[in-house]
C-alpha cells in the first residue's frame, strides 16, 4: 500500500500540549510492568536529527495516493477497533488512538501491529500507566527523553499523540542504532538489550493485531 503524509503532517511545529496538565489531573496513573529505556549519550547530529523528528506535530491525517489505498487503511481501521472494543470501550477514543498509532507507525517507518504489540506489553493501552521506573504512558517513555530532545515537560508524555510520537521516534532510533536487528532494538527499547523475554513478548503480542486483508 503507497501512503504519504499531508503536507501539513511534515510542517515542524510545537508540541501543542498547553492542557495536559488539565487532563492529567482527571485521572489516576496506575502502575505498568514493563522496563524502561535507559539513558546513553547522543552525539549532537543524532539529538538534533531526534528533536527534529519530535517537533512535527502536526494532526495524524493521512493522504493516500489512490482510492484503493485509502480503503485499505479503512478496512484496518474498521477490524482494529473491533479487536481493541474490550480495552477501549468508547468509539471516538478507540478511533482516534487508532488512527494515531497508524499515523505515527508510518511515519518512523514502523509496523501497525508491532506498535499495538508493544503498547499492549508495554501498558495494557493504559494512557496513564507509570512503570516502577518512571515511564510513562502508552508507550512508556522515560522522562529525560524530554530533557534530551523535548521541551522539559514530562506530563507532555501523558498526552497521546506526544507519547506515541516519542515512543516510535525512539524505537526508529534504537533500530538504526542496531541495524534493522528488531529483537535488539526492542531489548534496548526495555532496558534489557540482548534478553529474549521482553522481544518474545512484543513478538507474540504482535500476532493478534496482524491484519492481512482478504
């Protein structure tokens, strides 16, 4: 399927995320198992480079280049909400994360169903899920990727499209980083580099959001 994001979705623009302090303040965080990344050292050029790919916020809007293209991803659209119906009972929550996911996936140049497989280990779809470690969100990134290529603001990672952004960029990085090798990548992204318990779980989380189209 040939997909391109809008013109509006590669303008670099702020984070956007003024009222998540409003937003937080209406839930309670609970508690996520899952590991966390841990810090290292960025060269100047790679801080940049990940700042830059952050900043873009723009809405997750897809354009497609053909009408078949665009059923496609209706179709995806359309079973996913299904499968996630159990997690998420609202339509217009489910849609909107959904077409988030979708969006931010393709972008860092990620599968769907690997980011819905990771999101289900990482958080269980949790929007304000806090590890022991600190991560947070659905995606559970830790806090000083702010610092590093944020803006500071560590409740930002409570903000859905934030997190999802941050945690593909991040694990688009961490790829780059391994080349390509995917079970390493997602052993950096946990904190556990090398350890097949947490890449086996993202693997067989993954499974049940496949979608091969009929």
């Amino acid at each position: 399927m040939s997909v391109r994001l809008s013109r509006h979705g590669r303008a670099r623009r702020g984070l956007g995320v003024a009222a998540i302090g409003a937003l937080v303040g209406l839930a309670i965080p609970r508690r996520a198992d899952a590991g966390a990344q841990v810090e290292e050292p960025l060269a100047d050029a790679v801080r940049g480079a990940l700042a830059a790919a952050i900043a873009n916020s723009a809405p997750p809007k897809p354009a497609f280049d053909s009408t078949d293209s665009r059923l496609a991803y209706l179709r995806w659209l359309g079973e996913m909400s299904n499968r996630l119906k159990k997690r998420k009972a609202d339509h217009v929550t489910r849609v909107e994360f959904l077409e988030t996911v979708w969006y931010e996936s393709k972008r860092a140049g990620l599968e769907p169903a690997l980011v819905l497989g990771l999101i289900q280990v990482e958080s269980g779809f949790r929007k304000y899920a806090i590890s022991s470690a600190g991560a947070r969100g659905y995606m559970q990134v830790m806090p000083f990727w702010t610092r590093l290529i944020g803006g500071g603001d560590v409740l930002a990672l409570f903000h859905m499209q934030t997190n999802l952004r941050f945690g593909c960029v991040i694990l688009r990085h961490y790829l780059d980083i391994e080349r390509g090798d995917l079970f390493m990548a997602l052993g950096r992204y946990n904190g556990s580099r090398g350890k097949p318990e947490y890449p086996n779980l993202v693997f067989g989380a993954r499974k049940a959001w496949d979608y091969q189209p009929g």
